[in-house]
C-alpha cells in the first residue's frame, strides 16, 4: 500500500473531530429479538481535517500537505490527540503500560497492541505507527534498553529483541503512537474570509488496514 511516512501538522490536527466507528449488522427477528453480527475484527477510524477560519499560511500548510499526498494516493499518519498514548491521557508512558505477550523462549519479535478494557470485556487494538524516541519496554517488570535489548521498527510496530524472553514471563511496552490515515476526498474548498484568513470546511479523513 502507498505510504508516505510523515505526519499530518499536528497544530491543524488539533481540534478535529472523529473518532473509532464499528460496523455491526442487525437483523430484527419477528419474534422482537435480534441478531447481531460484525464483519469487522477492529474499528475504523475517521476524522475531520477541516479548518475553522485560520490564518492563510495553515491554509496555505494544508493544501500542500493534500497535494504532497495526491488527494486519496498516499496514505499518511495522523496524531488523534484524544488517544495518542499506551496510558491515560494525563499520565507519562512507561513500561509496564501495555501487556504485549508472554515469553516463550524462542520469539524475539511480538507487535505492539493497545487493549481497553471495560467491566470483563476487553479489546486489543494493532499499533502499527509508534512515534520515534517514544517506545519502551520491560520484561518481568526489568526494563530493557532501544538499541541494546530491543529494535523497534517504526513502520510496522513490531518490536524485537536481543534476546528471545524466557518462556511465561510478561512482555510489556509504553509508546506513543500515530493512525495510520489517508484522506477520503480528492477535493478540498478552501473559503478565503479576508487577505489573512481563511477556511477550509471538510477535510474527511478515513483510517486505513497497514
């Protein structure tokens, strides 16, 4: 898949709305029940990009970031500044944030998941575009060093070590992370308001499978 390998400018991120979607079918019974189903194992996420009036130079910012793109082309990262991080938002990410797997003496690579829980229910989300310099990890609760006990690769998420853990021990690991996005329209409207502002109304953006 085309991917360019370079953020969205997280000032004009800042303020969008969008979030996760689902997709689940619903089949009303005559008897009043139903029947749910989803054909979907993940949620699929998608914003807005769009600016409220703003100085032309962010206009000026997000038209070359769409042409640079091609319109729907190439695929991009995205800053969700609602979740961005393996941790609540108010806290610092460390590296017992996140369990990974559990050793078992012979892999060394395992990708990076970020599970959100509710009551018993939990689910475990792939992350495939951790943020560089932000990656950490511990095994057993000893924290291990990027570059000496770990590689990390930044365009898949899978994180690799030196040395396989044993088997049963807990693999953990803190990051920040972007979305993997592209945008959903090949055309933008751009609104100028005065000779030093302007709007762009809609910008789609929609998440895409790495």
């Amino acid at each position: 898949m085309a991917f360019h390998e370079v953020r969205f400018p997280a000032d004009l991120s800042f303020g969008s709305v969008g979030g996760p979607e689902r997709r689940t079918d619903i089949v009303a019974l005559t008897s009043g029940f139903e029947e749910r189903n989803t054909s979907w194992a993940h949620s699929r996420r998608r914003y807005d990009a769009g600016l409220g009036l703003r100085s032309m130079d962010d206009v000026s910012s997000l038209i070359a970031f769409f042409e640079a793109r091609r319109g729907q082309l190439y695929a991009f990262r995205w800053k969700d500044w609602a979740d961005y991080k393996s941790c609540p938002p108010s806290q610092e990410v460390s590296p017992q944030d996140q369990v990974i797997a559990r050793g078992d003496g012979v892999t060394r690579s395992y990708p990076l998941i970020k599970s959100y829980r509710s009551g018993d229910e939990s689910y475990a989300r792939p992350i495939t575009k951790p943020v560089l310099g932000t990656v950490v990890a511990a095994v057993q609760n000893d924290e291990m060093r990027e570059g000496v006990h770990f590689e990390i690769n930044l365009t898949t998420g899978i994180i690799t070590f030196a040395e396989a853990p044993m088997a049963g021990v807990e693999i953990t690991a803190g990051f920040e992370f972007d979305v993997p996005v592209r945008f959903d329209t090949d055309r933008i409207n751009v609104s100028v308001s005065s000779f030093r502002a302007g709007q762009v109304p809609d910008v789609p953006v929609v998440e895409v499978r790495i």
